[in-house]
C-alpha cells in the first residue's frame, strides 16, 4: 500500500532522481484488490501514459494478469507483493523478476521446524484463491515429509469477518497446530477467533503461514506472542536497516516497514541501476541486465536474481516476542536462525519456468 509508493520515492531519491538523462516519475494506482481492475490500469499506464516498469503487484491474482500484460509489451515487472510460485514456475516471463518471499519460502521452513519439535498433526484454514493453495500445498507438503499428518482444512473466502466456524472445525480435529494460510486482515481475524474460542489455553499452536510485522501491530504481543514466521528482513537487524527505517517512518505512519514494502525500495532501485548500466528501457534487456548485476543495497547485499526471476535472499525464522520480552517500540521479533536462499526457495531443478534450461 502507500508503505510501497514511500519506499518506491527512498529508492529514487536515493538513485538521483533522473537516469538517462530523464527525471524519474512514480505514478500510483489503487487495485481495489481486483485482479481486472490491476490489469485495467497497467495497460493505461503502459499504452497511454508512457510507464516502462510496474512495482508492487498486490495481490497474487493480480499479479499473474500483469505479468503477462507487462511481458506482452516488453517492460518490467518488479513484483514485490504477488507470492504465489507460479510466478517464477509455470507462469515466468523474461522481464518480470519476484522479491518478495514466494510461497514456497515462507511456509516450507516454519511447517518443517515446528512438525519436527512435536507439532506433527495439522489442520488448516486457508484463503480461498491460488495464493491460499499454493502455500498450503507447500506447507502439507513440509508436514508430510518431516513425518507429520494432514489431518484437514477448510476453504474460507477472501477478506472474511467470521472464522467461527473455521475455527471449530480446527479444534474438532484434534490437531496439534492449526496452520493459517491467508494473509492481511483474514490472518489476523483468524488470530482473534483462535484465541476467544481458547485453542492456545487448550494446547494447539498456530503457525502463520504468510505474516508480517504490521500484522503483529495491529494484533499486538499478547494475540500474536509465539507466532513463528518466515521474512526476508526484519528493520532491527543493524544499524543501516534501523536508519533506514528511521527514515521511512518519518514519512509514512511512524511503522517500521514490511517486507513487500523492503523488496519495493530494494528492486526499484536495482531496476534504475540495471537501467544506467544497459543504457536502455527495453525490457527483456534491462531484466537480463538485472539478472548478471548483483543487487547491492542495505537490505539485499549480494542477493541474486536467478533465471526464472527468483531473487534469491537468505531467509529469517523469527518469533514474535511476548510483551515481557520487549524492552522498546517495534522490538518485535527475535531471529531464530538465518536459511541460506539456496535453502529457502524452491531448487531451480523443480522449477517448471519454460526460461529454465533444463539439465
């Protein structure tokens, strides 16, 4: 959101303001989180208004239409919200690149860990769209393999306001860990309900499957407390990313940013980088450039950016702090491990991306 478009501008003040000799411009849609309507102004943009790349990306419906817009027309796409796999699988084009933590990333590694520390039946309740499959799958997936059971779960449609019945569900089946796989708003209500019907008193564990940190701001530390989860940052870490953050909550609502809105400053500013040294706007040009340059920033140093668009950044297991833990605002997490990327996204030889040369 206009997290996003504040770290959009840092990447271009923190370029120059021009590249090619033209100054650069930020222009900003809302989605209204529809799919056709996200399609409907990128074309606007690129056909009418003269726009070479799009940011953000939003959801990961919308996502998938821009992308194929975007690569149609030969610009780029820096996709920083949309996490679904097929992105960078089935679906990769030669001018889109994915930063933010894709599904695979964010639920394989938390499933795996709590399965194998005693949490090994599952039950989740999961966001009725291709996001919400994707990262179940991958996170079934991770339960199976590391020798636990998939006891169920129950589909519940986007931006729901009542999960009591998703709820009951869960706790009639006995599961250890009930894993939610949704985001946004639909995480957090699913976080309420979980504990005013008293899952947690009774012994079950969450494990969120695609959480940020604004989520534990608008929940707080005694809702969210416990909660293990992956990201790719967390603004705490050292001195750069705190004055950096510091920086940025000057302007936008005094919150530390998110990771969607990290991998927007990052990859804007690896775009207008990519762009100087290719001396062009072409797409496929620019993203090839991308892909040989290391991306280089307080954030990303020396992530990569694979063939099938994958930006590959070593992952963070965190846990969300209890409030006696916390000694200040915003100290939220503690890191639990760091996982390489090579680790953390899926292998490139699994990869269904027809840009991929296979072995």
């Amino acid at each position: 959101g206009p997290g996003a478009v504040v770290a959009a501008r840092m990447a271009v003040e923190d370029f120059g303001g021009k590249v090619l000799g033209r100054p650069i411009e930020i222009v900003v849609g809302d989605f209204q989180n529809k799919a056709d309507v996200a399609a409907g102004i990128v074309r606007e943009w690129i056909d009418a208004e003269g726009v070479e790349a799009i940011a953000d990306g939003a959801t990961s419906g919308a996502a998938i239409a821009i992308q194929q817009i975007v690569d149609e027309r030969n610009k780029v796409f820096l996709n920083t919200s949309g996490s679904s796999t097929d992105l960078t699988g089935k679906l990769c084009t030669a001018t889109a690149s994915q930063w933010l933590p894709d599904t695979y990333s964010v639920s394989h590694t938390v499933a795996d860990t709590i399965t194998k520390d005693g949490g090994d039946s599952w039950f989740f309740i999961t966001v009725d769209y291709a996001f919400g499959y994707s990262i179940e799958g991958h996170a079934s997936n991770a339960v199976t393999a590391a020798g636990g059971q998939v006891l169920g779960a129950v589909r519940h449609p986007f931006q729901s306001l009542d999960f009591s019945s998703y709820v009951l569900q869960a706790q009639a089946s006995g599961a250890k860990v009930v894993g939610l796989a949704n985001t946004g708003t639909d995480v957090e209500n699913s976080i309420k309900q979980i504990n005013e019907f008293g899952l947690l008193q009774q012994g079950t564990q969450m494990a969120a499957l695609q959480f940020f940190i604004t989520n534990v701001v608008g929940l707080g530390l005694d809702l969210s407390q416990g909660l293990m989860f992956m990201t790719s940052v967390y603004w705490d870490e050292n001195d750069e990313t705190r004055a950096w953050t510091k920086r940025f909550m000057a302007m936008h609502k005094e919150i530390p940013p998110s990771r969607t809105q990290v991998s927007t400053y990052s990859a804007v500013l690896h775009y207008l980088r990519a762009v100087e040294a290719a001396g062009t706007t072409d797409g496929k040009v620019v993203m090839a450039k991308m892909k040989e340059m290391p991306v280089d920033d307080i954030w990303f140093k020396g992530a990569t950016i694979r063939e099938d668009g994958r930006v590959m950044v070593d992952m963070l297991l965190v846990q969300v702090k209890s409030p006696a833990e916390s000694k200040a605002p915003f100290d939220y997490l503690k890191i639990l491990k760091r996982v390489p990327a090579q680790e953390a996204f899926l292998p490139l030889g699994k990869s269904e991306c027809p840009l991929v040369k296979k072995q």
